[in-house]
C-alpha cells in the first residue's frame, strides 16, 4: 500500500532517474566533439541537483549537511554549463578557450571555497542545525547562524539570476550573428536545429527559475507543489537531454561531410599527399592493406548502395567485408579523415540531388525522398544536403527546375 512518504520517493526519483539515463548516454558514448562533453557536463549538474535536493526533501538532514557543501555551488554550475554547451555549438565544433571555462565557472568555484570556509568549519551538529533552519517560519535562536544562512540564500538568489540575465543576453546575440552568417552562407552550421537549441535553452532557464523560486523562496510544504515541481523537473530535464542528444546526433551525421574531397579523389589520401608515412601507420595495418581496405569500401558502397537502407551501420559494413571494425574505423577516422556517417551520408546527398531531378519523382514529397536514400529522418536529410549543397532538398529542386 502506497503511504505518503512512498509517493514522495516515487515522485523525486523519475526525473533524477530520467536525468541520470541521458547523462549516462553522452557521457558513455565515444564521441569527443566538445558540445557533447558541455552537454553531459550540463545534464550531470542538473542531476546531481536533483539527487541532493531529493535527499533534502526526503528527510535525511544528516546526509544534508554534508552535501550543502556543493548543493549551490552545483545549483551555480549549471548556467556556465548550459552557454559553454552553447559556444561549442556554434563554433563549427571547436572547444571553448580554457580561461573563459574558468571565468564562466569563477562564481561557482568561489561560493564552493565560501563553502568550505564558513561550513566546513562547523561541527557536525551545528552544520545540521544551520542547514535545516527556516528562517522564514521560525525565530532566530541563534543570530549568527541565521545571518550566515540568509548571507548564503541572497548570495546564490542574485548568482542565480545575474547568470539567467547574462546567458539569455549573450546567447540571443550569438543566434542573431550565426543566423545571419547561415543567412548569407546557407552551408554554415548546417547541422545546428534551432528550435531543438530553443527548446534546450527555454527548458534549461525554467529549471534554473523554478529551483531558485522553491527551494529558496517558497519551501515546498504540500503534496501539490511536491507533484507540479517534480513534474516540471520531469519535463524540463526530459527536453533537455531528449533535444540535445538528438542535436548531437545529427552534429555526428554531418560534422565530418566534405571533409576531403571525396573517396574517389583521395585515391592514397594521406599516403599521397605525405601526410601518413609507414612510420605513423599502427601495427594492426599496413600501407598498401589500408589501400586495399579503402578501396573495398569505395566499391561496396558505389555497386551494391547499401547505404538505402535506413538501418545500415558499421557493424553492416564490417560484416560485408568482413574486416575487422578496428581496420576500417582507422581507414574512414585517420586516412579519409572521416567518420562512418561522413562516408555514407555523402553517397546519399549524391544519389539524392539526381532523383530530385528525376521527372518521376517530381511529386515526391522531400522525406519520402529522403528515406529512398537511407536518411533516417528529414532534419537529418535537410542538413546533410544543405552541408553539401548550400541550399535545403526543397530549394536545390526549385533552383534546378527554375
């Protein structure tokens, strides 16, 4: 039989559970693009918030007293996390300079030393009953403790909202400028949705608002604002995660397009051109099999396009040639300078610019087109071409038939 506090662990758990499942994603994947790695630093702030404050809520001050050590500085840490993921973005996947990651984690850095200092020196017992003090409903019993608590309260209320202020100031202006720059040239940051990025950004200010408005303006007191708050957690986190590992994936589908050439063009790739030498070769290869490897890979994909199929992967493409996934990750990573989705994805642009073309398939709507040649989805197909093209699948058939 379901009691009150049962309900209360049942609701605090499912976005912390939500939460933890998407940071596990990114941060297990291998993938090293740098908004993947602000993106996971991001949602893992975001969680271990929720983990704390769940721990807050359900009783067990003890441990607490302890965790209110990093509780606002974790709380600081997400808006510095949220723009770097940002930045990133927008950089045609370049990192973010290392003094501005320290100057945008500054606040945070100092309230975790303030912490220390001020916290950390109090016994156990006093720690306690500082962090479980309401000093909203009650009296002060001891002046110096409840100063200290409002010092820290009005403290992380104005960190809180100067952060808000600044990311929603700085991130409009870079929107406006990238927009502008896609405006004048269409293949720039082809892979980048907006409204996923809107979304992302719109979620993320609503979890700052909404944890600074209760857990330091209006306790949470009653079942109802237990259920609207989790469930605002539920949502805001879910959004977050769900759009931002969806913008990772098409950023991994698109960021390696165009790389080189072409597979054709690179006949030796670096062997050609000096750049990979016999001596920078790993043991597991040598020059003239990863030749041969790449030239498997060139005939397979052209003869028998089985890059058509939604669902075909590297482990496909191993299987058929029977080459070690190892071989060909070094092939498409290090000599094409490519990844697997760079390869096969420029095969579907290029089959894709001839059917839209094509009279028969004058009708056919863009997705249904898409899907033809292998694109899993149409944001995937609009910026792959766009990547390719400059222009959007809609706009390369109205310019070629004007």
């Amino acid at each position: 039989m379901l009691t009150k506090e049962s309900i209360y662990v049942i609701l605090f758990s499912l976005p912390v559970y939500q939460m933890l499942f998407y940071t596990i994603q990114l941060v297990s994947f291998k993938r090293r693009n740098p908004s993947k790695k602000y993106l996971g630093l991001l949602l893992l702030s975001m969680t271990t918030f929720l983990i704390i404050n769940a721990i807050h809520f359900l009783g067990y001050s003890k441990t607490f007293s302890y965790l209110y050590l990093i509780y606002l500085p974790v709380l600081l840490s997400i808006a510095p996390a949220y723009f770097l993921y940002i930045l990133s973005i927008t950089r045609e996947n370049y990192d973010v300079r290392k003094r501005q990651r320290f100057i945008l984690f500054l606040p945070t850095i100092l309230f975790f030393v303030l912490n220390i200092f001020i916290l950390g020196s109090m016994d156990p017992a006093a720690r306690l009953s500082l962090v479980d003090q309401d000093i909203f409903m009650n009296g002060s019993e001891n002046n110096d403790k409840i100063q200290v608590l409002i010092g820290f309260w009005i403290a992380a209320i104005v960190l809180v909202f100067a952060q808000i202020f600044f990311i929603i100031q700085k991130v409009s202006k870079i929107m406006m400028i990238e927009a502008d720059v896609m405006r004048k040239q269409p293949s720039h940051l082809a892979y980048l949705e907006w409204q996923w990025v809107l979304g992302i950004s719109i979620s993320v200010l609503i979890f700052l608002v909404i944890n600074v408005l209760i857990e330091m303006i209006v306790p949470m007191k009653h079942m109802g604002l237990v259920v609207v708050y989790n469930l605002l957690m539920l949502v805001t986190g879910g959004v977050t995660g769900y759009l931002g590992m969806k913008q990772d994936t098409l950023l991994n589908h698109v960021e390696k397009i165009l790389w080189t050439p072409g597979l054709q063009e690179s006949e030796s790739a670096g062997f050609a051109e000096g750049k990979t030498s016999d001596e920078n070769l790993p043991g597991f290869i040598s020059k003239e099999e990863a030749i041969d490897v790449k030239n498997q890979i060139i005939n397979y994909l052209e003869k028998e396009k089985p890059y058509t199929d939604t669902d075909f992967s590297m482990h496909d493409l191993c299987s058929h040639l029977n080459i070690s996934r190892r071989k060909i990750s070094f092939v498409l990573n290090d000599l094409l300078q490519k990844n697997f989705y760079g390869v096969i994805n420029e095969y579907r642009v290029k089959d894709a610019e001839e059917l839209l073309l094509k009279e028969d398939h004058s009708q056919m709507k863009i997705e249904a087109l898409g899907e033809m040649v292998g694109f899993q989805s149409k944001s995937s197909f609009n910026a792959c071409f766009k990547k390719v093209t400059g222009m959007t699948p809609s706009e390369y058939r109205a310019k070629k038939k004007s």
